[in-house]
C-alpha cells in the first residue's frame, strides 16, 4: 500500500518526535490529534522547538518562515500535523 502525502507527513513528523524528543517509537505512535505537546512533554521544551522546526524543513523538505511560526502550531500534536501539511500542500 502506498502512502499518501497525508500519511507520509504523519509518518515522518512521529519519527522526527521520536528521536527529537527521546520519546521513543512507541510513545510517538500512541500520539493522537489531541494530545498535547509543548508544556505537556517534558521533552518539548523550547530549546526542541527550534530543532524541531529545523528537522520539520530538513526531512519533509519544505521552508517555514519565522513569522509563520506561532506558539499554537505547539499546542496538540494534531495542530502541528495540520502545520506540516499545509507547508507540503503549498
């Protein structure tokens, strides 16, 4: 079966959580649209928001302006996912 563009950016924004944040592939995959990240994940904290941002560029090879970025794509993992999809939609 082959991924869709949707899947692919689910699929590669859990990896990158995963070895970013330590979480593990486990943890990452239990990840729902709700779940909360930033000032919920220990791991999240604002140093992995810059690395995460720079690795989001790198491994779905889009560009993510700085004034793009607001502290609400942080909140769920859902609203980050939307975030990545739509740099990959244009």
């Amino acid at each position: 079966m082959t991924e869709t563009p949707a899947t692919a950016a689910d699929t590669t924004l859990r990896a990158l959580l995963a070895d970013i944040l330590g979480l593990g592939e486990e943890r990452a995959a239990e990840l729902t649209p709700d779940s909360g990240l930033f000032g919920e994940l220990p791991e999240f904290d604002s140093m992995a928001v810059a690395t995460v941002l720079t690795e989001m560029e790198d491994r779905l090879g889009i560009i993510i302006d700085d004034d793009e970025v607001e502290g609400e794509i942080f909140e769920t993992y859902g609203k980050l996912l939307a975030f990545a999809q739509s740099k990959l939609n244009g």
